[in-house]
C-alpha cells in the first residue's frame, strides 16, 4: 500500500466508482432518508479529508525523521536479496518448485514493504485518528434503503477508523532476519504487523470493494444539487490531498531504494523515460460523447508487431469524466508505419463503433460518411517526422449497432479532396445491457490446515444479448479471493469444473462448478481417497441450471468423474500432472521452519 493515509488511497477508487456505472443504470427509488444519510456521508467525508490535508505537514516531517533513522540503521540490508531489482524476469521454463521460491520470495518483499509503509505511517494515523474517529461514528451509523450502499459505506468507514498499528514494527531487525533465513522466512515481528492486515482489514476490505461500483454509483444518484455542489468539493480538496502527500510518497521511495528493499526508482526511470518518448498527437471528445486521446510512441520490446519502430495508441475515457479526474481508462496499441500503413479499421465496442483510419501527411480534417446519410466533420491528428510521420491519424466513435460507418473523405487545407476511403462493414454489433449485481454467500467452510473459506454467486453488470447466463462464482480462502467464472456445462462437460488452490498457510484446493443435471454426482479423487462433492442450490434469482458441486480439499485432486445416479461415468479428468505442478509449487513457496 503506497499512500500515506487512508483518504488518499480510497480516492482513486471512488473516482473510478463514479464514473465506472451510470447513475441512471438502476432504476431506484430515492427516499428522503437516502438523501439525508448521502448528505450527512458527503459532510463527514469533507470534513475527515480537510482533517488529514492540515496534518500533512506534520507527517511529512515525522515520516522524514524516521526515514533518516532507518537509512543510518540498516543501509543498503536487502541489497543482496532476490526479487528486488528492477528489470528481473521471470524464467518461463523454470520448474514448478522453482516458480513456488519465486513467488514466496515475491510476497515476502511485498510483506517487507508493507511493513516499511505501516511504520513510516504511524505517526499520521496517530495525528489523523480523531478526524478518522469522528468519520468512522457518522458514517457508520447512516443507513440507505439500498443494502449495497450501506454495506459500502460501513466498510469504508471500517477501513478509515482502523488504519493503525498499536506498536511500531522494527523494521531493520526484521529485514536482518529474513537475510539471515537465507531469504526464506519472515521473522515473527513481520508477521505479527502483517496481523493487522489480515485480521482487521481483510474483511472490511472484501467488503468495500465487493459494493464499490454499485454503492458509490446509486450514492450519486441520491445526491440533489446542494449534495452535488458538495461532492465537487470532496473530489478537488482529495485532489488537493493527493498532490500534498506526494512528498511523503518521495521519501517512502527513496527509502527503500537505499535500504534495498525494492529498486523502483530504476523502474520508475524507465516510465519517465517512456514518458518523455511519448508524443501526443491529439485529443478530443467522439460523436459518442467519450473523451479521448492519441498518442505515437517507441515500440521497442513491445509484443504490438515484430518490428514494430512506432506504436500509436488510443486512449479512451469514460463519458462522464471529468477532465482531471482519477479515473480509470482504456487504450489500444496497433504499429505504426509511414511506409506500410494498416489498412482502415471500424471495431465494435459494447455498441459503439470506432473508426481508425491512417491518413496521407497532407490530410487536415476528414468528413464520416454513415449509412443514414449522416455526415460528421472532424479534425485529423498530425504524426511529426521524429516519431516517424510525416503522416495523420483519424479517430471517431459513433453510437451503433446502426447507422454504421460506410466511408471516410480526407481533405487538405482549402478544402482540396485528397481521396475518399471505403471503410469495412461491421454487422451485429450489439450494446450490452447493465443490470444490478446480485451477490450471495452459497457455502461457508473450513479447509483443514487453511483455515475458513466462502463461496458466492454473482450476477449482474453487463449482458451482452443472446448470452444465457451471467453468473460466476466468488472463492474466497488462505490469504487472498480468486474469481472463478462459471461456464455453461455441454453435453460433452456436463460438470463445469473450476479449481482454486493455494499453498498459504498449507497447501489447499477448492473444486466447484455448476452441474448441469442436478441428479448426477461428482467425484473427485484426492491422496488415493475418491471423495463425492457436495452441492448447493443455486437460487432462482440468478436464472441459471443446474446446482453448484463443490468440496474443499487438503490438496489438488489427481482425477474428476461425474457419474449418473445409476453408476455410470459421464465424464472423466486426468488432472495427474497439475496435482504434481501444485505440489512442488507449494514445497517452493512455502517458508522454511
């Protein structure tokens, strides 16, 4: 976790919350009560981030002094360790043991750097803990007509009360420790920080971002033009947070590339490097109403094209951002050549039709001609000579799945037609439709050795027309949740099959599926032992067959069978060779004693 203080580190998804789902994408019934508690959230929310801006200069100057400490205590300790140099690959014919070490040695800088960050932090959860307080009272007693939103907003203010350590970490013992281990295991004081982690925020945590996009969406769509004036306020005073804490988050930095813990600062070059490669070429807003952006730069090491000097790339944003904004977005890369120039394109985008086109150098605005009639008239972006032009690019998204785009006029300056392209043929380009997420707990469980796990349905987002089904399942267990996404069972693979494993803190493995006739039975074969998987209705709300099979096991199973309910097996999986791979994958990744 790289911010410095809760408020910054929830802004970036809050912003991309808000823009992420439509407002209007529900259909909800707004209460007084919804619009009393977004009110009183809002306030609570200005109020705790105009709290933790005052107190930056006071934390900065903490985190400074102990940086210092630090630095003079253990300089230089993790200089020597694996997984700390920027620029290491990953061999991919590595043995499964091999990528196991990898990926424990991995985690276990990671684990160092959160311990880093918590210590560097305390100070400023200290200064901040009555504004956090006070946020976590308020917001925590609200309650909104819609579940989701409720939920939300308790697990934010859950995350914002609890952002503290009771005992500072020491940090250079506990980095000396693992050296000392042969880099293998976390000395009992990491562990004991990282406690806090998994038993105070982990929950809350699942809990926030579960009901995110939802939550934070219908928050908006309760908001009234006093509440919306105010949101304007809450969004630029965490923008202003976020360029003040930019500094501690300098000294964070540097800090661990002086103690060796990670070297980004080498990594970070790199980006600068490729920034300042980057040529932008043009940017605007579409016929579709989206904002974005072109850009031409080095293609080198990138997998766009065998070689490929230039890669251009188009950046898009969502419709309702604002222009500075946090937000997440979406680009594309495709080579670039003067000499051979790709031939025009028109995708289809969730509904939307996006026109490429790359011009002749003396081209200046083109005119998109559609199969309506309809003429759309917009500039063209130049490409200099020193990011390999002279040429021009055209870029337009318009609205489908009709009028579609038929073909391109470009003009020169005065006017002058320079030629006109006929474009490709896009046919059932189909707009997905969004509907409310539906989540719900199916199974809870222990795994012997691993501890608690849950299983969950969910439904929901966006549906593309003629799909049948729009379910997947949630497997949550050991130290972290993998989504497993549910398939439609054939005649050919009557149990769709999904296996989550894991080695932390010993190796498990959870097989579930959906069941395509709920009378059959499925087998799995784990350790020599054939044992049957239990099942779970699925409920009616998610319109979908079957039942959900499903077991938790000490380890990955050799071998699925599903059998009829007379005896006979329907269909076998050999899955000998990935139980071996998971076993020597765990042996690596776990700690020595």
């Amino acid at each position: 976790m790289r911010s410095s203080s809760v408020a910054a580190w929830i802004a970036a998804p809050l912003a991309a919350a808000l823009v992420l789902w439509p407002a209007t994408a529900f259909g909800v019934r707004i209460t007084a009560r919804d619009r009393a508690a977004t009110h009183a959230y809002l306030q609570a929310r200005y109020a705790y981030t105009q709290a933790v801006l005052a107190n930056v200069p006071a934390a900065d100057a903490a985190k400074q002094l102990l940086a210092q400490k630090l630095e003079g205590e253990c300089p230089g300790v993790l200089s020597g360790a694996p997984g700390t140099k920027a620029g290491e690959e990953f061999e991919p014919s590595a043995s499964a043991k091999s990528r196991g070490e990898e990926a424990r040695e991995s985690r276990q800088v990671g684990d160092l750097q959160f311990e880093l960050s918590l210590a560097l932090d305390m100070h400023e959860a200290e200064l901040d803990a009555t504004a956090a307080r006070a946020f976590a009272h308020t917001v925590g007693s609200l309650r909104w007509s819609s579940p989701a939103v409720t939920a939300y907003a308790h697990a934010l203010a859950g995350l914002v009360a609890d952002y503290r350590l009771a005992v500072p970490p020491e940090v250079c013992a506990d980095m000396h420790s693992w050296v000392l281990s042969g880099y293998k295991t976390l000395s009992a004081g990491t562990k004991a920080a990282l406690t806090y982690l998994d038993d105070e925020l982990a929950g809350l945590a699942r809990g926030f971002v579960r009901n995110a996009l939802e939550g934070e969406s219908l928050l908006e769509t309760y908001e009234q033009r006093t509440e919306r004036a105010l949101a304007r306020r809450v969004t630029a005073v965490e923008r202003e947070l976020a360029r003040a804490e930019a500094g501690g988050d300098a000294v964070e930095r540097a800090l661990e590339d002086k103690l060796g813990l990670v070297a980004e600062t080498e990594v970070e070059e790199e980006i600068q490097k490729q920034d300042a490669a980057t040529v932008v070429i043009g940017s605007g807003r579409t016929a579709a109403g989206e904002r974005y952006e072109l850009a031409v730069l080095p293609a080198t090491g990138s997998e766009v094209a065998p070689g490929c000097a230039e890669q251009l790339i188009v950046k898009t944003f969502p419709r309702d951002e604002s222009a500075d904004a946090i937000v997440f977005s979406s680009s594309s890369g495709k080579c670039f050549s003067r000499s051979h120039p790709q031939p025009p394109t028109v995708d289809c985008s969730e509904g939307n039709l996006a026109v490429e086109v790359q011009t002749r150098p003396e081209v200046r605005y083109a005119r998109l001609r559609l199969s309506n009639g309809r003429r759309i008239t917009s500039p063209v972006a130049h490409i200099p000579a020193r990011v390999g032009g002279p040429a021009g690019f055209y870029y337009q998204v318009v609205r489908g799945p009709s009028p579609v785009p038929v073909s391109l006029t470009e003009f020169a300056s005065g006017g002058k037609i320079v030629r006109t392209v006929r474009l490709p043929r896009v046919r059932h380009c189909t707009k997905p439709k969004r509907t409310p997420r539906r989540t719900r707990t199916l199974v809870r469980g222990h795994i012997p050795g691993a501890g608690a796990y849950t299983i969950s349905a969910e439904s929901g987002g966006f549906e593309f027309p003629g799909e049948q089904e729009n379910v997947h399942f949630n497997a949550e267990a050991g130290e972290g949740e993998t989504s497993v996404f549910g398939t439609i069972p054939t005649r050919r693979d009557p149990f769709g099959a999904q296996i989550t494993s894991g080695c932390t803190p010993s190796e498990y493995a959870i097989v579930l599926g959906r069941l395509r006739a709920p009378h059959d039975n499925v087998y799995v074969r784990s350790d020599g032992r054939l044992m049957e998987l239990h099942k779970a209705r699925i409920p009616a709300s998610f319109h979908t067959r079957g039942v959900l099979a499903y077991r938790a096991l000490p380890a990955y199973p050799t071998e699925i069978l599903v059998k009829t309910p007379a005896g006979r097996t329907v269909a076998r999986t050999n899955l000998a060779a990935q139980a071996r791979e998971a076993r020597e994958y765990c042996e690596g990744e776990s700690e020595g004693p």
